[in-house]
C-alpha cells in the first residue's frame, strides 16, 4: 500500500532532519530542544508505522495466529506456505530458536493437512541459512555434516504431516551449497513417494534455467516428484552490488528487469515441459507474467491443476482473485509468521523488489503511469536502451579499472585455484635490495612456512652502505625520471598493476606459505596493491598538485636512531 510506505519514509526523513546537529544561535538553541524531546516522539512514529506495515505483510505474530488469519481465504479455495520471519542465524542459539520454530509450525500446520493431495495442504517454507550459523561454501565439510542431518528432521515431519516443505532461495554465493545440501536430503529413501519437497529457483539469476534442468535430472535419478516456486528474485541490489566490490568477471543477476522477466516467462515453459517430474509454482504480481503463463499452458495443454500460482500476503489480491476465479488456477500465499521485532530485513526486500521505477505493484499503483507502459512486453522493452550498471571492472570508471577479483564460492574457480597455486608448492623464492639493475644487501636469511617449517626462500637485508648507493643512484637518476611525460610514469605503474593480476596464483601461494594467509587474504592483499597502482597513476595523470620532497629513504629496523644516525651525521 503505497501510503503507508510513503508514512514511514517520511518518518525516517523527518528522524534524519530533526536529529541533525543543531547550529549556533537561537536557532541551534531551538533545534537542540526539538532534538532533546523529539527523538522519543519520532521514534514511536517510526514504530507505530512498522507495525502498520507489519500488519500488512505479516499474517501473524505466531503460528496459531497466522493459522486462525488464514482460516478466511482458505475458505475461498487459497492454501498457504508458511515462513517463520527472521535472517541467517549468527549463533549456534540462533539457528536452534528457528529449528524450534520452524518443527512448531509443521506440528501446528499438521493438523490441517487433512487433504489426501500434498498440494491442497498448507506447507513452510525454510531458509537454509536460518538452520546454520556457518552456511557457506569455505565450511562446506562442516555444513554437510551438520546441516543436511538439521534439515532432513525437518522435512522428514512435513513427509509425516503430508505437506509442503519448500528451500528457499537465498544469494547467489549460497546455490551450489544449497544444491549440495537439497541433494543430499532428497536422496534419503525415507523421503521416496513423497511429492512435498520444494526448491525456489530465482529467475533474475543467470544459471535459473541450469538449476531447473539439473533439479529434474536429479528427479529423474531419485525417482521423485518436487515442486518448483519459480520467483523473480528477492537480492538483485546486494548481488549487483557485491559483484562489483569483489571484482568479479560478471553479475550472477540479470541486471536489466525486462531480462529477469523475460527469463521468467522462458523458464515457465521449461517448467511446463518437465511437469512429469516437476511440479510448477509461480510466485508473481505482474499481470502480463500471469498471462504468460496462462498462454503458455494453452499451448502445451497444461491443465490447471497443474500448477498454481502464489503471492505474498497483503500483495496482489486482486490479480490473483482473478486467476482463481476465472481461470479455475491453484493459487497460494506465502505468508511470513513472527514478531514486528524481526520484520525489517523481510520489509526492506519487499521494498526494494517492489519500490522501484519499473516495478509492476509501483507502477499500477501510480495513475500518471499509462496502462500500455504497466504491461509492456518485457520483449519490446529489452530493445529500448537504458542506463547500464556499471560492470565490476568498471566501476570506478572513468577515473580506473576495478582490481580483478574471485568468485570464491565457485567450486570450479577453486578447483583451478588449487591446480594453479600446486605449481609453486615447492618453490623458493629469493628477496633482497635490488639498486641500479644490481642485486645487492648483505647475509641471507632463510624464511620458514610457520605451518611446517619447510623452507619458502630467503630474504637479504640492505645493509647501511646499501641505503648510501641507492641514494646516489636515485639522485643521478632523477633528472631523468622527473624528465619522462605523466603518462609514461602512469602507465608503468599499470603495467605493474597487470602484472601482479597476471600472476595471481604465484602471489597467493607464496602468501599463504610464508604468512599463513587464507586465500580471501590473499586475494584482498593482491587487489589491494593493484587498486593501489591504477589509483596513483590515476592521480598522477589527473595533474594534481606537486609538492617536492627530495630523496626519501624507507628503512625497516628495530632501532630507528641507532640505525639513521650515521646517515644524518653524513647528510
């Protein structure tokens, strides 16, 4: 409801203005009273405002209010998914309060699953990250051995209650663990003759249509049916953002909307034609997705009974009344049960996916937008040329590329990592003062893997006859240098930059066998001193303002005055 969201917004603009600092004078004398007995008042707005917008989209504080809320549309032909309000767990605590929650729901939902068909029954729909403090791929091992077991309980009680038990989607860095875990799960034979178990596949990611193909194939194996919720995709904001800080070659995310929904409506047909296996659920507020659909299933004789529909409580009732009237189509809702306490984070999702400018709910909700621009053929409108997200190589364009990053959940990009990074395991390295083109420095040191002992190189310090030699050569090298064009500097500082991108696997494995560094470690040290050499080169060609210092001397010691004090004498 597009007023009470305009209500808090406004009362979180109205927190930031009246509880910035006050200025001098009468009026900063004025401003700091409003601030001293306006920050209770403004923050019970802000409140009284959540628990409107709770009252909105939560159907109930606990399972058996959520339960006596739902008994109205149930009588009208809507069943229910069930999802317990809350994030990932962060403690061990954490993830058992939601097992709790969620084995509370299934007890309650079970003695309303007296339909003989898993599909008129209600169900619950479980977030992997709430069962598990640990959930990602670097704890893979302890994930497998911990969470499968956490999840096949669970699914074994919706199996014995004869309802719905559906995965949800979560980011994009989670999906091959949560494929690993889904598998493992699905293949105990416990589960078999049981069509309840369902996965949600976000359409907005580009490997949708490889995962339906792939949750078939492993259907097919296991000799089960599964249902499918196809969704448009709840994160696009923090998986467009988090590509673009770490790096990465490319988004997981269909960046434009027309290409999520036109993935959609591709993927509903690919549905359809594995309904042997797969039962097909379409979460969707878009009427022009909905007609899709419907068309689709004309065309390939999909019955109605087929495939259902769903939507989000307090969202898109009218839509929906539609398709189960008029169309005799199974419609769902999904229906979150907690406290107002823990509605944020789901509140803040909901906003997103549905605030922006080309957003179906945003827009049919605004008159000054024509009703040819609503439901405009995601088609016709991925040829119109829109604003692109900047690519993570550019994003600090035009100023300098972005250092190159990894996508380390990927079990291929570490497969390769490990084959790469095994070419130096048993390799030396040699460190030490190079002057003028000329090795130099004084006794060897060897330098030990603090993991093992085994030797990793050796290092040879500068002595102070070397610290005088590099001065004199500086100071004859510098006309020469200070003599070369800006963009000659620049660019050797890039060439060095692309060089240590080059040799990645060399630099990580050397930084794990002499510092113990983990390979995320590795990887921020390496994209740190690349962002650190486009960054300078940057400045330098930007033409700032130069100050000059003269010689400057780097010396890495224990005591510094003992050290300098025959190099000041001789200055």
């Amino acid at each position: 409801n597009s007023p009470l969201v305009n209500v808090s917004t406004l009362a979180l603009t109205l927190t930031g203005e009246v509880l910035r600092d006050g200025g001098a004078g009468i009026a900063g004398t004025i401003k700091s009273f409003v601030q001293r007995i306006g920050e209770p008042v403004i923050r019970s707005a802000v409140l009284q405002a959540m628990k409107i917008l709770g009252g909105q989209f939560v159907v109930g504080r606990t399972i058996e209010e959520a339960t006596k809320v739902a008994r109205k549309l149930e009588k009208e032909g809507y069943s229910y998914s069930y999802d317990m309000l809350g994030e990932a767990a962060r403690t061990e605590d954490d993830a058992k309060r939601y097992r709790a929650a969620y084995a509370e729901a299934i007890a309650v939902l079970a003695t309303r699953a007296t339909a003989g068909n898993v599909r008129e029954n209600p169900g619950v729909s479980v977030k992997l990250s709430a069962l598990h403090p640990r959930y990602e791929f670097a704890k893979r091992e302890r994930v497998m051995a911990e969470l499968v077991e956490r999840t096949l309980a669970l699914a074994l009680m919706a199996r014995g209650a004869n309802m719905g038990f559906n995965i949800d989607a979560e980011e994009a860095d989670r999906l091959d663990l949560s494929l690993d875990v889904i598998e493992a799960v699905l293949a105990d034979p416990r589960l078999e003759g049981w069509d309840g178990f369902g996965i949600v596949i976000q359409a907005y990611g580009q490997r949708a249509s490889h995962v339906i193909d792939w949750v078939h194939a492993l259907a097919e194996t296991l000799d089960r049916r599964v249902m499918v919720r196809l969704v448009k995709g709840a994160y696009w904001d923090a998986e467009v953002k988090r590509a673009q800080v770490l790096g990465l070659d490319g988004f997981p995310v269909f960046v434009r909307k027309a290409a999520t929904d036109i993935s959609f409506v591709a993927n509903v047909r690919r549905l359809f034609e594995r309904r042997g296996r797969i039962y097909p659920q379409f979460a969707t507020h878009n009427a022009h997705t909905t007609s899709a659909v419907l068309q689709i299933a004309t065309q390939l004789g999909v019955k109605p009974d087929e495939y259902e529909f769903q939507r989000l409580h307090g969202m898109g009732e009218r839509l929906h009344d539609i398709l189960k009237t008029e169309h005799g189509t199974r419609t769902r809702i999904y229906a979150p049960v907690g406290r107002h306490a823990d509605l944020l984070a789901y509140l803040v999702r909901r906003l997103l996916e549905n605030g922006a400018n080309g957003s179906f709910v945003n827009m049919i909700a605004d008159r000054d937008v024509p009703s040819a621009e609503v439901v405009r053929d995601p088609f016709t409108a991925i040829e119109t040329a829109q604003p692109l997200v900047k690519a993570p190589a550019e994003l600090y364009a035009p100023h300098r590329r972005n250092s190159r990053g990894l996508d380390l959940t990927d079990p291929l990009i570490i497969d390769r990592l490990d084959r790469r990074r095994g070419a130096f395991a048993d390799r030396t390295w040699t460190a030490g003062p190079i002057i003028d083109g000329t090795p130099e420095g004084g006794e060897a040191h060897p330098v030990t893997n603090p993991a093992n002992g085994s030797t990793v190189g050796e290092v040879t310090h500068a002595t102070l006859a070397d610290v005088a030699t590099a001065i004199d050569a500086a100071e004859r090298h510098s006309l020469d240098w200070s003599s070369r064009p800006v963009e000659e500097r620049a660019a050797l500082l890039r060439r060095v930059a692309d060089l240590y991108e080059n040799h990645t696997s060399e630099l990580f494995a050397l930084a794990a066998r002499e510092a113990g560094k983990t390979l995320p470690d590795s990887l921020s040290e390496v994209r740190e001193a690349v962002d650190f050499l486009r960054y300078y080169a940057a400045e330098a060609e930007a033409g700032g303002q130069r100050e000059e210092f003269g010689s400057v001397v780097l010396v890495e010691v224990g005591d510094p005055a003992q050290q300098c004090g025959p190099l000041l004498d001789r200055s």
